[in-house]
C-alpha cells in the first residue's frame, strides 16, 4: 500500500462538480445564460424540489487550516446587513422563476453560521420559507462551532425545522488544536453534542481532519477513541488539504515540515477507517461515515445518494440555488459563482442583480462525464450505454483507468467500472480518469491539493 500510496500521490480534484472550477470555460458564460438555465431547469423539475447553499462568512478567529472564503472579523453589527442582502439576493431568484419553489434541502455553511446571533438567523431562515413551501421531508442542516454554540442556537434552528447538525472537532490533542488555532476542549464538543440530542436533533456529525500539523498516528486513535465516547451519527474523516497558495489561505501558521510524511498520514488515514469501522460505522462515499440509523446510511442502500457543492446528501436535487458571497449554484444545465467580496456582494444585490461573476454552461460531454464522475463517488462503480460512445472518448479513458486496473484499484469490463476495496482511498485518482478536461489541459501550476 505505501508504494501506491507514493505512486497515486498527485494534485487531484475533489470533485463536488464536473467540470472542476478550474476548468470552466468562463468566456461563454454571461448571468442573462445563467438565468435562463435557472428558469428552465426550474420549469422541467419544479416537482422535484430545489435545495439551497447559504454562505455565512464571518468567524471571530482564523482557524489556520481552513481553505474556505470567510472575514476574520469580531463586528456583530454586520450580521443584519448581511442578513438583507442575503434575503433580497433569495427575492431576486424568486422573481426570476416566478412561482414558488418546494425546498428539498437547506444548509448554512461557512464561515461560522453561529457566528450569527439565534434570532438573526431565525429572521434569514423565517425569510426564505416565506417565499418557499418546505418539503415534509426536507433535510435542513447547519455547521456548528464547538465554542461558540448555544443552547438557544441549537433549539432557534430546531423549532424552524432543523434536524441535522455538524461540529467541526478536526483533533483532540492540544498541540495540534494550537497550530491550527481551533483550541476547543472535548467538554465544549461533549455539551453541544448531547444538548442538541436532547432537543431532538436526528443526525448529529463530527468533522475530523487527518495529515494535520504535529498529528500523529496517536493523535488520530485518541481522537477517534474520544468520539467514540459521544456515537455521533455521521463523521467526516477528511483530509488536510494544504493549499497555502491560495489567495485568503490562512495556512501559514506551521512550515510544510510540520506536516505528517506521505506515509503517516496514509497511515492515519488506514487506523482511522479500521476504527469507525470497529465502532460501528459503516463508509459512505469519499471521507464519510455513518451509522447504519442515519440517513446517509439509507440513501445508499436506496441508491439516493448524492454530491454536489455541499458535499454528501441523501437525495438529488437538479437546482441548487447559492446564496451569499462566493456560493456556487447548479442548475445542472450550468454552474455559477458569487462575487467574493462582501461589500461588492451587498451592492449588487441592492441595485437588483443577480451577484454571479462566472460560471459554466456544460455542454454534453460534461454532463454524461459528470454523471459517471457522480456515480464513482456515490458508489464506487458506473456504466454506460453503447450510445454514449458516440460521445465520450471511453478508449482514452480506459487507457487511463488501465494502470489503475493493473495495480488492483479497479476492475473493467465491456461497459462497466467497479471500484475495489483498496481502490476507495484512491477514489480521486479514479475520477480523474474520467477527467478529459484535465487530461487535455493540463495546469502548469499546482491547482489542487494532494490526493492522498
């Protein structure tokens, strides 16, 4: 395994999307494109439900191993004005396809949404449903922040209809919580997890990060012996993508010597899927795990499952409307991405604009590429029709899922593709090989983070 661990060990997408936002092909793309693909994806599948991305920025402290768009700010008083533009962006949309949507599915992402005060994000949640009906099961979910989670938080968010909540603990050792400036001890992540049961929360997760600064092996099983502790229903063991170079990165807290060797952190990895293993969790798609009660579990039994800029979910939505700055919306037929920064966001909004600033419309490749790309990271295998071939170069693609093959990490046969056991670890490189964008441009500069 270490030497497929050296051999696979490559810059690589994540691919919440297809095409990858490096790859978009910006020029074609206007908003007037991106509207009209909104009104007629909206109009083919309005029975479907729409789900719906909120990008809440603000964090009072920069956490050093996060790649996310946020502002490191401690000013409160920028919650309302936040709160109107986010609400008159969802206005904008709601004119633009001109009925009202079913929501299949919210999250609030960030950023830090408990950065927003309870009441402040019952008035942006209270403000969305009113030009929306809520699907009976809708799946309404928001992150959370260990330290900074109330008890009024959790039960404001429940008694509007959410049932889902994620608490980022990334590392329980004390060294490793300095270097990433995310010290939070095991009480706080103990008291929110058991209020929010206790209010009647149905999936509570846990993220966790391997390959962190100063993590060892060690680290990695007393993190997972402590969350064993609490039997979170969902946990997510990702990995530290170390992307220093992005602009607005706070990853130059540590030096890359700090970091754990390709071989440690493979082992981290190794140990912390034998664990959540031992502990009862059964392994959903790319870095997630859940116990067999929770939905994630079902949704892949029933086939359901699915990703998209939000990560895994239990079900498919064609819509995803983002709102806030730097969300991505997905009308299936296109992708687009908000402006930014806030103030921009905030100006746009207020003179009755859609705050897009690029996107991609895919064209019929993409689309069939995207569904194969959706369903190895769903689950682990795909196929096709002979009819596609017409439209997908499958020889070059399996030319290159052939070394993969050799190495025992797939298996081929005349129209179909299977993932191996030892393959799933290296589920990134498998879907590259579906990547003929990639393939045919490839970056002269580093674009991705590791894959392993």
């Amino acid at each position: 395994m270490c030497r497929l661990t050296h051999k696979y060990n490559i810059p690589g997408p994540r691919y919440t999307s297809y095409p990858t936002v490096p790859y978009w092909e910006v020029d074609d793309f206007s908003g007037k494109k991106w509207e009209e693909s909104v009104r007629q994806r909206f109009a083919e599948s309005k029975e479907e439900g729409i789900s719906i991305y909120i990008h809440l920025p603000f964090c009072e402290s920069m956490c050093t191993f996060c790649g996310c768009h946020k502002r490191i700010t401690q000013r409160h008083e920028l919650e309302a004005p936040y709160i109107k533009a986010l609400l008159k962006e969802w206005n904008l949309y709601r004119d633009l396809i001109g009925a009202k949507p079913t929501i299949k599915e919210l999250h609030l992402g960030g950023g830090t949404p408990t950065f927003f005060s309870p009441e402040n994000l019952v008035r942006l949640i209270k403000g969305i449903f009113r030009l929306a009906y809520v699907a009976d099961n809708a799946q309404l979910s928001f992150e959370g922040h260990p330290n900074n989670t109330t008890k009024e938080h959790l039960q404001a968010l429940y008694d509007v209809g959410f049932r889902r909540v994620c608490f980022g603990v990334q590392d329980y050792n004390s060294t490793v919580q300095k270097a990433i400036n995310r010290v939070q001890p095991f009480e706080h992540v103990r008291d929110v997890t058991e209020t929010a049961r206790k209010i009647g929360y149905t999936s509570v997760g846990h993220d966790l990060v391997y390959g962190l600064p100063f993590q060892t092996v060690e680290d990695v099983k007393n993190t997972l012996a402590t969350t064993s502790l609490l039997q979170p229903d969902r946990i997510a063991l990702y990995s530290y993508a170390h992307v220093p170079w992005r602009k607005g990165n706070g990853q130059r807290g540590y030096l890359d010597t700090d970091l754990p060797t390709t071989e440690d952190k493979k082992l981290q990895y190794e140990i912390g899927k034998q664990h959540l293993t031992e502990m009862g969790y059964e392994e959903i798609g790319m870095d997630h795990f859940a116990l067999p009660t929770d939905s994630l579990y079902n949704a892949i039994s029933k086939g359901t499952l699915h990703r998209n800029f939000m990560g895994y979910t239990p079900f498919k939505t064609q819509l995803m409307i983002g709102l806030g700055v730097s969300s991505i919306s997905d009308s299936w037929y296109a992708f687009a991405q908000n402006v930014k920064n806030i103030e921009e966001y905030q100006h746009l909004v207020a003179h009755d604009i859609i705050p897009v600033y690029r996107g991609h419309l895919l064209n019929q490749e993409d689309q069939l590429l995207r569904k194969h790309i959706l369903n190895l990271m769903c689950h682990f295998e795909t196929h096709w029709e002979q009819e596609q071939t017409d439209v997908l170069d499958f020889r070059r693609i399996i030319d290159n899922l052939r070394e993969l093959e050799t190495d025992g990490l797939v298996r081929i046969s005349a129209n179909r593709i299977e993932v191996a056991e030892k393959g799933k670890p290296f589920i990134r490189n498998i879907c590259m090989a579906f990547d003929l964008k990639l393939h045919r441009k490839r970056p002269e500069t580093q674009l991705f983070s590791m894959t392993v």
